[in-house]
C-alpha cells in the first residue's frame, strides 16, 4: 500500500477544488493507494499543490498553476522556484503554463509532466440540467475581475446579436439591465454544472490561464467554447470551440507582463467568434477531462517514481 500525502491546508479557489477533485478520485478508484492529509500520519511520496508545505526528504510531486508575472508582484516566484528545487517531478497544468514560468522564472525542471485539470463526470451526471435556462444559451463562468474580461463578453456578445440568451455566473459584475443578459451572480459548484448543462456554448475571454476550472467543467458538459489565444485554455479547449487572437506574448516569449489585461477586446472580434462558434458541429463530451482519467496519469506518476 502506496501512502500519498495530499495536505488540504492553505489555498482556495482553483487550486482547492483540484486538491479536492484529485483526492477523491485517487481515493475512490486505487486501491493500492492511500491518500492521507498530515504529514505526521506517515507517507511514501507528497503531492505538493504550488508550494512545499512540508519539510521531509520523501520524493515530491508539484503541481503548479502558473506564476506571478506583474511587475512589482513577483516576489511569490522565488517560493516556487524553491519547491521545484524540493521536487522530484513537477507537474504542470499546460505547455503554456511549463513555458511562461520557465521564461518567467527561469526554471525548467528536468523531470516534468503536462496534466491538465479534470472533473468527476459522475457527479455531472448526477446533475439535472437547469429548467430556468433558455434553449441553446450561452453561460460564462468566473471570479469577475478586469483580466477576466466581463465587458468585453457581454459587449462581443451583445454585437452579435444571436437572439440567443448569456448568463453570467460569478460576483464582481453589476447588472444593467442588458437584453438577453443575465447576471446570475455566486452559484455553488452543483448550481454551476446544472446551469451548465441546460446550455449549449461557453464564453471563456480570460486573458491568461493555465488550465481553468471553468473550462473543464464546460467540456464535461459538452459545451463548445469561445476563448482567447493566450496560456493553456486553447490547449484545452481543441477542436471544441473558437479561438480568437487578440492577444500577443511579450518579445515571442511566455512573458505577459506588458500584455494588456484590460477588458477591452474588440467587439467586432468577439461577435465574429460567436458566428464561428454558432457554425461549429456539436460534439460529444471530452473523456480526456474525466478526473478519474486525470488521476490515473497522477498514479502511474507516483508509481514510477516510487519504482
């Protein structure tokens, strides 16, 4: 019996709801594995999500999100670029996210692995689709702040003019009463996922993520989906849905710090990726976001080094 110590302390948001997803499939699905949450329970090998929470001379796994690139705001960096030191094999979310933390920071582990994010698809399943959504309603999902571009969803799908209905999940958003338009405001995770599945595309204009939630969540629900070109989503996202290229690394590099991250994409841009995404075929949900497929990737990770 492995012992894999996943620590639930610190972290909210993003993070936490993989530590979550990821344990629970661990646990739920090999039986050759153990995950337990305190160091002082004993363990094999730690996954460790973003930082070193604890000291020990037992191999680690890291799973990084990404890395701080505002300028005057890097200080964090020099913590991640310790845990990798302190790590086996690091795990990142996307090759855009390995890529902009080695052009960032300046550290290219030589062991690592891609691994995006997943989601229990059974407990989609469990989960009726909402009968207060309109049929082939668009939804976007996000903690709203100027990077997450809520203006420039609702002005591009306003511009396109589908007839259709947006709904905006997530706080940080003001209504104004916009047609067809409805802020929804926080929804717990089975609220999200019922929403969700009573529509039929995403809007995704976030400036830079690594392998968002959100997204995730969309594909497991058979969703296809507008984003824009920078970090991991289009990695994500494949042939099941838009691109829209509006924005440019720094020097060719992973370097977003003068990238612009204000919510002011071109309408026009953002409509024409509603037609696109309107012409675009159904497609069936995307298996390789199952986070039992996710956890096996992490398994056989811990198996091998273990080896």
């Amino acid at each position: 019996m492995i012992k894999l110590l996943i620590d639930f302390s610190k972290f909210d948001n993003g993070p936490a709801v993989f530590r979550g997803r990821i344990a629970r499939a661990i646990s739920s699905n090999f039986n050759n594995i153990k995950v337990v949450n305190h160091a002082k329970d004993g363990f094999d090998i730690e996954l460790s999500i973003i930082r070193c929470l604890n000291k020990h001379s037992k191999p680690r796994i890291l799973r990084l999100d990404g890395c701080y690139y505002k300028k005057n705001q890097t200080g964090p960096n020099e913590e991640i670029k310790r845990a990798v030191k302190q790590s086996h094999t690091v795990v990142y979310q996307s090759e855009a996210s390995r890529l902009m933390i080695k052009d960032v920071i300046g550290i290219n582990p030589k062991s690592y692995q891609v691994i995006p994010n997943g989601i229990s698809f059974s407990e989609v399943e469990s989960i009726a689709p909402s009968p207060k959504i309109e049929s082939g309603s668009f939804v976007s999902v996000a903690k709203w702040r100027d990077n997450k571009r809520p203006m420039s969803t609702i002005k591009g799908f306003l511009e396109a003019d589908t007839g259709r209905h947006l709904y905006m999940i997530g706080s940080g958003i003001k209504d104004r009463n916009w047609k067809n338009v409805h802020i929804l405001g926080k929804k717990g995770p089975n609220e999200i996922i019922s929403i969700m599945k009573a529509c039929q595309y995403q809007m995704h204009l976030c400036q830079i993520d690594s392998c968002p939630n959100a997204v995730v969540e969309g594909l497991a629900c058979g969703l296809n989906i507008l984003c824009t070109n920078l970090g991991g989503t289009p990695e994500l996202v494949k042939n099941n849905g838009v691109v829209i290229n509006v924005d440019k690394w720094h020097d060719r590099k992973h370097r977003p710090e003068n990238c612009d991250p204000s919510d002011n994409v071109n309408p026009s841009i953002v409509a024409q990726g509603i037609h696109d995404l309107l012409n675009l075929k159904e497609r069936s949900v995307r298996t390789d976001v199952n986070i039992n497929y996710i956890a096996e990737q992490y398994v056989k990770l811990v198996e091998n080094i273990l080896s």
